[in-house]
C-alpha cells in the first residue's frame, strides 16, 4: 500500500519510488531514476501552481522536466525562480524545455543561471508544402553558429523552415 495525503486539492504520494506533488491538473510529479532526482512539471504555471518545500529537496543533481507543461505566466516565472532559488547547491538540467517556456528563458535571463544546463527544448519549425507548425525536440550541441538545425517532415519528408529568428530564440543558450 502506497502511503499519501491530502491538504486541500494537493495530494502527496510516496513510494520506493518518489513521489508526487498534485494541485488540480497542475503539478509536480518527483521521481528517482538513474538521472538522479526528475521533477515533471505538468499543466500551467501560475498563481495556483504548487511548488514543493525546496529544503526538501536537497540534492547536488535534479532534472526538471517540462515536456507536459502547458502554460506559464508571470506569476509562475516569479515562483519558479524562487523556488529554483531555493535549490541552491543543486545542479539543474532543463530537460524537454516547451517553446513557451524558451521564449520566458529568453526574456527573463535569471531563469537560466550558471548552475543550470540545457538538456532538450523545442523549437518551432513550419512545413511550407503543407503549412503546418511543427515543435520539434533539438539540443543546444546541434545548434552551430547560431543557426537552427535542418529538420524534415516526419510524413512527407520535405525540408522545415526554422519559423522563429534564430538570434532571438537562441539567445538563451548564450553565456
């Protein structure tokens, strides 16, 4: 039997495992894998999203991953950046990074410091033959010289168009 509680709409389970840290439809899920300490952040970031007790949380390696967030507003850049404040001691590594969440890296710089490594984001791409708008997962090591990776259409195979400026959307990835 799996022991958990309740306190309002959170819930917090633990396990072997991990655990998880719940708001509505908007959480934290905490697990250990081989990678260490993984965080899952999943649905929107903002005034009602719950940020576990960072003391808690005392680790030298944690990843966050963000490949189920669905929003974030200012409201969650300012308790993001408290809450990873509060994570001082521990490296970051930023896995699954979701556009939405690059374009706030790169208009609020203390969300990505020296002690946090990029791992995977998104970046958009556009199909011209077929005008759909594509987030396709790419690393920061396939970036060169500032431009965006040639991608092709998983279906039809034609060529994508990076479909952002590329100085602008990396600009995060610069020291």
């Amino acid at each position: 039997m799996t022991p958990f509680g309740v306190l309002g709409n959170r819930i917090s389970i633990s396990s072997d495992s991990g655990f998880c840290y719940y708001s509505a439809m908007n959480g934290i899920e905490l697990t250990r894998t081989s990678d260490g300490l993984v965080l899952i952040f999943s649905g929107n970031m903002d005034q009602n999203f719950k940020f576990p007790d960072p003391a808690s949380l005392r680790e030298s390696k944690i990843v966050m991953d963000f490949n189920a967030l669905k929003l974030i507003n200012s409201l969650g850049v300012r308790s993001f950046i408290q809450f990873t404040d509060g994570l001082s001691g521990s490296e970051l590594i930023y896995r699954n990074c979701p556009t939405i969440l690059v374009n706030q890296f790169n208009m609020v710089k203390s969300m990505v410091t020296s002690r946090v490594r990029i791992e995977s984001f998104y970046a958009p791409y556009f199909a011209p033959i077929t005008e759909e708008e594509l987030e396709l997962l790419i690393t920061p090591d396939e970036i060169h010289k500032g431009k965006a990776p040639k991608r092709f259409h998983p279906e039809s195979e034609e060529q994508l168009e990076f479909d952002d400026l590329e100085e602008r959307y990396f600009f995060f990835l610069s020291p």
